[in-house]
C-alpha cells in the first residue's frame, strides 16, 4: 500500500494460494470475496475484505480479523460499517471475515485442548492458518509493515477462539471482541459427579494458568436470554456466570475492569445474529472510537 491511496478499484494483489476474486463495492467502503485453499485446514476458506475509501494514512488502520464472517452479510455489517464511516465515529479498520467450514466444531475452541468429547482438535491448525497464512497474506497485498492495531473477534465458538488466540498471541494482537461466548467449553461432562466449575472450564483455566500481557483489551457481549441453562441454580443463566468467570480470571492477572475490559450485558439479548449486529457497533465503537 502507498503512503496515499486517494481512490482504489481492487485493492488486493494476485498471491498464489488465493483464487476466485469478486468485487462488491460500497458507497465509501471496498469488499471483496476470496477463496483460499489453507494447508494447515485442508479446505477452502472464504474471506470477506472490508476496507475504507480514500485512506490518506495507511499508517492509522487497524486490523479486525472476525471469525463467523459468514454471519456479516446477515447482520448487515457493511451498513453498520459505512454509517460509523460517514459519521466519523471510527478510524479506518481493514476488517477480514472468515468463513467458518463444515467441521467448525473441531477447528474453533482452544488450541491447547479439545473439549470432553474432542471438539477443538483442530483449534491449533486454525490458529496457524491465521498467523501463518492470512497475516503473510494481508502483509504482502498491502505492503504494509505493520498495523497500527490487531484484532480478532468472534461470536459464540468463534468469540471462544478469538479469546484464546488473542490470549495465546498477545504480540501480535491487543483487541478481543467476544459475542456471547462458549466459556462453557469444558474438559469434563457437566453431568460428571467429579464435574467442577474452577476446575475444568476450559479457556478459564488457560487464562487462570497465564501471565499478563502488558496492553490487551478485552470486549464481552451477553444476552439475558442467550440461554435459559442455570446449572449452579444460581438464578443467572450459564453464559453470563461462565463469562463473568473469564472476566474474573482476567481481572486476577492484573487487567483492569474499567480500563481494560468492557462488559455489554443485553437485556433482551438472545445467542442470535440479530443480537450480535445490534452489539457490533458497540464493540466498533469501544475498540476504534474517535474521541
């Protein structure tokens, strides 16, 4: 990318893994559909590009890498984008959507561990087709030495993902944005009589067993009604008790509640697209808000 991009009609450059290019251009924003075959997934991999018009800085776009990016269309996230543009909410993100495959159970999760019954196995794998095929991509198509920040984000199992990859990469990234989360991902059956919470949450454990990372922010979104599961009886259904204890978790390694972490709990909120569109500007906002 120059250092002046006052107008662009393809933004992106022929790379040799990637095929099947389509441009769809928004009123102030380009997109662009991608197919990959990844080596480290074995499958094709559908990208969604989102990048601003006009950027006069190359230097002041930040990267927003978001699981689930078959979810966007749905949630009409080019709009939610092209109105934060216009209204000079935001600072430019060149925002990347990734498809999730058939066997999505297996390649989001934990990288470090699968679930009880193997789900995640393939977690790992997921992370390097980020870190080591898309990034080198991105860079390469853009010429860009560096963002000037790095995010994932992700809903549900993807919001699980985008945690512990940020978690697990934290000089790579600085921003987590994570939609009604599965931080019910656990090593053990719940109906189990050895089941305990504090000991086999999975990404609870991860970050319990973890250092602090000077600099990583942290975006949480629940619904009230995200679930009715209240396995403790607690009166507070299971995805916000299991996402409160990730907060928790975090807030004992030294991160912030006020500075660092922000919480959008949803009165009516429900573990739905329609939830996480109307969460979405919240969350652009938080991350890459123009004070």
């Amino acid at each position: 990318m120059s250092n002046h991009v006052p107008e662009m009609t393809s933004f992106l450059t022929p790379f040799p893994y990637f095929w099947h290019m389509q441009l769809l251009n928004g009123p102030g924003i380009l997109t662009e559909t991608i197919s990959t075959n990844s080596s480290f997934l074995y499958r094709d991999v559908t990208l969604d590009f989102f990048l601003p018009k006009n950027v006069t800085d190359p230097s002041q776009i930040s990267l927003l890498i978001i699981n689930d990016g078959q979810n966007l269309e749905e949630m009409n996230f080019l709009n939610v984008l092209e109105s934060l543009y216009m209204s000079g909410t935001i600072s430019p993100l060149l925002c990347v959507g990734i498809h999730a495959g058939k066997e999505r159970k297996m390649e989001y999760g934990v990288a470090g561990q699968a679930d009880y019954l193997g789900r995640g196995a393939w977690a790992a794998a997921y992370t390097d087709f980020i870190m080591k095929e898309l990034l080198p991509f991105i860079y390469e198509n853009y010429s860009i030495a560096s963002f000037k920040e790095k995010a994932i984000a992700g809903f549900s199992l993807g919001g699980l993902t985008a945690l512990d990859i940020t978690w697990n990469h934290s000089r790579e990234f600085n921003k987590a944005g994570i939609f009604s989360g599965s931080f019910w991902w656990r090593s053990l059956d719940q109906n189990d009589v050895a089941y305990d919470d504090d000991k086999h949450r999975i990404m609870q454990q991860v970050i319990r067993n973890g250092s602090y990372s000077q600099g990583l922010q942290f975006f949480f979104q629940c619904g009230n009604k995200d679930e009715t599961m209240d396995r403790n009886n607690n009166g507070i259904i299971d995805s916000i008790d299991d996402t409160i204890a990730v907060i928790d978790e975090l807030a004992a390694k030294g991160y912030s509640r006020e500075k660092d972490i922000y919480y959008l709990e949803m009165p009516n909120g429900k573990h739905d697209v329609p939830t996480w569109a109307l969460a979405m500007p919240v969350f652009l906002k938080w991350g890459w808000g123009r004070n």
